[in-house]
C-alpha cells in the first residue's frame, strides 16, 4: 500500500509533509515569475478569455509558513479518535458476536478498541493460542449459527497459522470473516520484528480459498471493503473473506476530513440465487414420473428451514434420501433416510434409482462411481448408475469456482444443471411437485415409501445387532461409547458437534435420532486434521447462548495439533464434552502405512512407525486437567465409561468444559 | 477413501460365509490374538474383530479356515492381500484359531440401552 494514495485519511509523515514544502517552494517561484509578466500579457488573456475562477497565489505569511524550515517536533502524545475505533464503528454494524484472536502486533489498535472503546462486547474478544484454532472456532460456531464470527490474525505469522483452517472452512462452504493486521508503508515499520510482520500483499497466502480480499487504503475504503465483505461471505456459496486492516491506518488519529466524511454503508445481504420456473418444472416432471427417484443431499440445509424443506420434497414424491452428512441435512430416524456412505447405502440406491437428484453435492462423481481400490494396481472407474439413470444437479458450487486447489472434484457428466442454491430452490421444486402429482402417480408413491420404509427399518435392524459386536472389549468399542453417551444425553437438548465418520464408524449417525440442524454439524471440509478440537470450541461457543449441552467425539492425532484450546474453552467457560476417541495413533495413516507395506509384499509389522501415538501414552486427562478442563480418565474398562460420562455431564451442566479420557478401538 | 470402499467389501464376506462349509481350525489363539495385532488386522477390524467404517465383521469368522485363507491372498473390495511372504498359512490358521476363540456377541436384548432403541 502507497502512504501517497492514503493522503486523504491518514496522517502526513514528515517525509511527505517536506514533499509538499518542495513542492509549494516551486509553486511560489512559478507565481513570482507569473506576476512579473502579467502587466504585458494579462490585457490579451483577458480580452480574449471570458471571466473565471482563478487560484489565488499563496501569500507571504503562507510561503514562509510552508517553506521555512519544519520547526522543531511537537509530541502529540495521545488522541481521542485513533482510526481503529472507526473500524470498530464498522465491524459493529456487522453483528459479530465474538472476535477469535492470538494477540498480535499488527492489530494492536484495533485489539485496543475493541477492548476499551467497543468495550468487549458485540464483538467479545476470545482468547486463542493459536490461529488455525481462531479459524476454526470460527468454522465450528458458523456451522451452528448460521453467520460469521470475526477472527484477527497477523498479516503475517498469524495468517501462515491459519491458513490450512481458512482453507477447511472453503471447502465446507462456511463463511469465516478473517482481519488481518499489516504494516503496509515502510517507514511505519518501527523494528525488524515489524518489517518481518509485514507483507506487500497479505491475502496473497490464502486468495486461492477464499471468495474475496481487499486491502483497503482509507478509512473509508476500510468501511466500504469490510461491508462488501460480509455480504460476499454470506451470499451462497458461503466462504471466508479476508479484510487487511492497515496499522497505520488503526493507530494514527482519524483526520478531520474522514471524521467529516467517513461513513458506514448499511448491510443488505443478497436473496440467494434460486432457479428459473421452467427448469424447476423440468425437474418437478423428471421427480414425479420416476420409479425410484433417489435425494443425494450434500450441503443442502444452510438454515434449519433447509432441513424441513428437504423431507417436505422427500414425503412429496417420496423419494429415498442419501446423505452425505457434511450437514444435518435429513433426519436420520425418517423412514425416507436410505443411508449415506456408511453401510453402502449410497451404492446400492444410486444402482437402483432412474432420476439421482443431487442438492449441493461437491463430490457427485465420487457418489455416482466406483474406483479401483488402493489395494489394487492400476486405476479403473466405472459408473454406478443404471443405464439411462437421468442425473439432476443444483449447486451453488457452480456459481463460484478456482483452479488452483483440487477440492471440486471430478467432472460429472449430468443431463440437468442448475447453478443456484439449493435451499432458496426448494420451496418453488416442492410446490411444482404438488402440482403434478396424479391420484396415480400418488398411489405408485405411497407403495415405493412403504417399500423404503421397510428398507430403512431393516437397516438399523442391522446396525443395532452390529452394535453388539465387541460390546464389552477393552479398548471400548465405538459403537459403546456411543450408546453409553447416547442414553446420557437422549433427553437433553443436545449438539454432536464432531464428525465421526469414518473415525468412529459413524454410530452416532446409525443409531441416534437427529433432526435439528444442531445435531449435527459434518466435518473439516477439507480433512484438515486439527480443525476438531477447536471448531468444537466455537460450536459450543455458539450453543452456549441457547442452553444446549455440545458433545464432542474428539480424536486423539486432532487435539494434539493446538490443544490450547481447551485452555480457551475453560478461560471463557464453554461447556462441552469432550470425549476422547483415544486410540494412540494417527490411525488413518496407520491403515493407509499397511496398505503400502501389503502392496509393496512387504514388513506389515511396522506400520505403526511413524503414525503411533503411543510409548508413552498420551495421558489426556492430565492434559485437560493442566489447561483448567475438569476431566476423568483413561477409561479403559466399559464398565466405568457410564459414571465417567454421568460426572462429566454434571460439571458441563455447571458451565464449565469438561473431558473424558476414553481408549477405544480405533473405528 | 478408504473407509468408503472397505463396506464395498462386506457383501463380498458374505458371500463367501453363504457358500462356505464348517472347518475346523488347529492353530494357536494366544500366537493368533498377537499375529491379529502385530500386522495390523485389528487397525481395520477391530482388536475383536468386530468390524467397523474400515473393515468387515470377522469376528466370529464367517468363513471356515480355507476359505478364510483364500480370501485373505485373493480378497475382494478394499481389503488388502497378504501372500504367504508376509503371512504363511500357519500364521493365518492362527489367526483364526483367535478369530473362531472370539465369542458371539451378547444379545441385543441383554444389552438395554441398545435393545431400546428397537423398533423406535
């Protein structure tokens, strides 16, 4: 950022402030020149020009005022309106209920601000240790609340922390609202600590997984930019924005023309795009007429209304539902639920349906087909879908794009596509559904739900007697300690705010009945590992305010990237339980490591080289314990899992965080 | 993408338990149970073989002991296979000596938590 662009708001240097003395010095000369020869010319200007506005020449008190050497500096130790108290003025309209920061230089000013002049409130200030936890507490709070919350970082180190949260929180379709603090004018740069903070252009890091930046210049650049930012977050697809925050810009005085002049656009958020009438026809005919018509639901509810919408279109033409479960999109006890990855519900009833209605699904491909596993040379992929299987998509995804990062997946060839959001669409696809619906069609409906009823019945028939399996093994099994947390919880307002498919072999999914849009809240976006732990945190954060008690399944590999957040959860007393998924290894990669070893006909023995979490053991009991969290464990025997969750509940329920040390099976 | 696949695997598991026929092991549990851990089979079955997202009930096996090393040098789905370098047919008959020592599981009617949510 050029100080010379910022002349309007921001405070002369002396080094500009000289600039402007040479440059009157040459003004004064010119006019001294001028006025000597005016009397020879000024008749024939004025004969031959008509009356106008002329510049008057500065006079003399005015040049030796200008010219003159700068008298001696004057301190001006202190100021009553510092520019970041203006940006507070902003980032206040836009409604955050909370700031997630690690403190950081660069945003001192602003930090101040919101501390004193905001007085910590709307925004209030949430301690982190680290940034990637910042971003991610902002994901997991977003994800429940339906809006942003604000996090500040450096432009620099802070952002370089962050930066892998951003990108989970892009490929999750989740609007984060990330400041960024920056020096951007060098001669600001008051140590090697600061020129080693500063970035030319600080959002350059994260522009590939973003949806926009700016690095506003004025104050009131800052106001527009921070304004358009928000409304660019929240406009489907939802996706983080970063905003620079200039520390020149937040630390010096506001000028008395930005205090004359500056102003605050008023915020109104975009309708989200919803499709045109006639392709909601097309789609409402291809649905009514089907055989068997299968719902894939990726990120379909942005708001619980997307949740009621979506089993109204369901019931209508009773149609099979297959959720991916990055939301809660359906509920899972509905008797329409046909199963989502788990289990292979997808499979069997993408095989088996004539129109596949997918609503927000990123990875359709991957829904729609089959690949060569990695057990297996070589690469074949070969569809799942029957012959002549109609293939209806509307996403939001296709209304935004980029290259560089590979999360879209791969293309899907389809026979209609909609680029509009999926929710905002609903309501006009249900009513056209109803529209279309003959006595006839109703009666062949009614006989295909009884059908899938059935279906969805025998199903959790089956998951309920796999339950049983291992019931009493030591490490507990996964299925226990879902039933264990379950009967503790099933009566409670409750909010699973961790993904657990596949690392807990989605039980809480197969065997729990959710349907609020808190239920459930998917995963990283981006399988990020580390964003657990902490957008755990901020979905607590957000479920605070509404009395719900938010339970975590926590992975062990997760937490040990930034447990600091547990710090956090007890400094702002969060209620939570967290639940350890404690299977002492980044197990993922462990199976993955005894893949490689069997392809390659070798060592299967060693794979826990390097993705062990173990000798020693990590004891997080004493870990929570350390950070202020009260905590109960290792449990390893099934019998003291129960208690253990009944005292846990019981400090939750005082407001405070709490954990409980489980060692499981690893899925 | 793993866990994914590995359910593509299931079907397949059962399949072959449908045209199996009874066998009996003669391999070692205690040699079996410290095979099953130490190459890893437990990472996607389960330390009980209970199954799970990763890998396939085998716990009991549904198969008999040919049928149960056939599969494992020849699997279907995403399970790995393991040639008799890594593993001879006398570490697989013990491993399944461990896996056929395994008892069936509890039923669900004796577990209440579990049997509530019948029928609902």
């Amino acid at each position: 950022m050029s100080k010379s662009k910022s002349s309007a708001s921001k405070p002369s240097s002396s080094q500009s402030a000289l600039g402007r003395r040479g440059f009157l010095k040459g003004t004064a000369a010119g006019a001294a020149a001028l006025v000597a020869g005016e009397a020879a010319i000024a008749p024939v200007v004025k004969a031959q020009t008509p009356a106008r506005a002329v510049t008057p020449l500065p006079g003399a008190t005015q040049i030796a005022a200008e010219t003159n050497a700068p008298p001696m500096r004057v301190d001006v130790y202190t100021t009553d309106r510092p520019g970041s108290d203006f940006m507070l003025d902003v980032i206040k309209t836009l409604d955050f209920e909370y700031c997630c920061a690690n403190p950081g230089s660069s945003f001192r000013g602003l930090h101040e601000s919101m501390v004193n002049y905001g007085k910590n409130k709307m925004p209030e200030l949430i301690t982190c240790c680290h940034e990637e936890s910042s971003v991610a507490m902002a994901h997991g709070y977003a994800k429940i609340e339906g809006k942003p919350l604000m996090v500040m970082a450096h432009g620099t180190v802070g952002l370089q922390h962050a930066s892998m949260a951003i990108y989970n929180a892009y490929a999750d379709r989740v609007p984060v609202y990330v400041v960024l603090g920056n020096i951007g004018a060098a001669e600001w740069r008051r140590t090697d600590v600061e020129w080693a903070h500063s970035v030319q252009d600080a959002a350059a890091m994260v522009r590939d997984y973003v949806k926009w930046d700016d690095n506003p210049v004025t104050l009131q650049h800052f106001a527009e930019s921070s304004v358009r930012a928000y409304k660019m977050s929240m406009t489907p697809p939802y996706e983080p924005v970063v905003i620079i925050a200039d520390a020149v810009l937040q630390e010096e005085p506001m000028s008395d023309f930005d205090r004359r002049t500056a102003r605050i656009p008023k915020l109104n958020l975009s309708q989200p795009p919803a499709s045109d009438g006639n392709s909601v026809n097309e789609i409402a005919r291809m649905l009514v007429n089907a055989e068997n018509p299968l719902i894939i639901a990726g990120r379909v509810a942005r708001t619980p209304e997307g949740i009621r919408l979506l089993v109204e279109l369901a019931e209508t033409v009773q149609a099979g539902v297959s959720d991916r479960h990055y939301r809660m999109n359906f509920p899972t006890m509905h008797p329409l639920n046909v199963g989502g990855p788990i289990g292979g519900g997808t499979v069997t009833t993408v095989a088996n349906a004539d129109v596949i209605l997918s609503l927000e699904v990123g990875d359709l491909w991957m829904a729609t087909h089959s690949q060569t596993p990695i057990n297996r040379m070589g690469m074949e992929s070969k569809p799942l879908t029957k012959a002549g299987a109609k293939i209806i998509t509307i996403y939001s995804g296709d209304l935004f794009g980029k290259s560089n990062y590979q999360d879209f997946g791969r293309y899907n060839e389809v026979d209609l596509s909609i680029a509009a959001d999926a929710e905002a669409t609903l309501p006009s696809l249900i009513e056209a559904c109803k529209k279309l619906i003959t006595p006839q069609r109703q009666r062949a409906m009614q006989e295909r739900g009884a059908k899938l009823a059935e279906s969805a019945k025998r199903l959790r028939d089956r998951d309920i007697e796999a339950a049983a399996y291992g019931w009493d093994a030591s490490p507990i099994s996964t299925a226990r300690v879902s039933m264990e947390l379950w009967n503790q919880i099933k009566t409670e307002d409750w909010s699973l705010v961790s993904e657990t498919f596949p690392f807990f072999s989605a039980w809480p999914l197969r065997l729990w009945d959710m349907n609020k849009s808190y239920h459930y809240i998917g995963g990283h976006g981006a399988y990020g590992v580390g964003y657990q732990a902490p957008a755990a945190v901020g979905a607590a954060l957000a479920n605070r305010k509404h009395g719900r008690l938010t339970v975590n399944i926590q992975t062990d590999g997760d937490l040990n990237y930034a447990p600091g957040v547990l710090w956090t959860a007890a400094h702002h007393k969060i209620p939570i339980l967290n639940i350890m998924h404690n299977k002492r290894a980044y197990h993922q990669e462990l199976m993955y490591l005894t893949d490689m070893a069997a392809r390659a006909n070798r060592g299967i023995d060693t794979a826990l080289i390097g993705t062990g979490i173990n000798d020693p053991n990590i004891d997080y009991a004493t870990l929570a314990k350390a950070y202020g969290v009260y905590s109960i464990g290792p449990i390893i025997n099934p019998i003291d899992l129960a208690p253990a969750i009944k005292k846990a509940i019981a400090a939750v329920k005082k407001g405070e965080p709490a954990l409980v040390d489980v060692v499981t099976q690893p899925r | 993408m793993k866990h994914l696949l590995a359910f593509v695997l299931l079907p397949s598991c059962i399949a072959f338990s449908q045209n199996a026929t009874t066998s009996d092991a003669t391999g070692s549990v205690d040699k079996g149970k410290k095979i099953f851990m130490d190459v890893g089979c437990y990472e996607c079955h389960g330390t009980v073989g209970q199954g799970g997202a990763a890998g396939a009930r085998i716990g009991p096996p549904p198969l008999n002991a040919q049928g149960f090393i056939r599969y494992i040098r020849k699997p279907a789905g995403a399970m790995p296979a393991f040639t008799d370098k890594v593993l001879t047919d006398r570490d697989l008959t013990d491993v399944y000596a461990y896996l056929k020592s395994i008892p069936a599981p509890k039923p669900v009617k004796d577990i209440p938590i579990l049997n509530e949510l019948k029928g609902k």
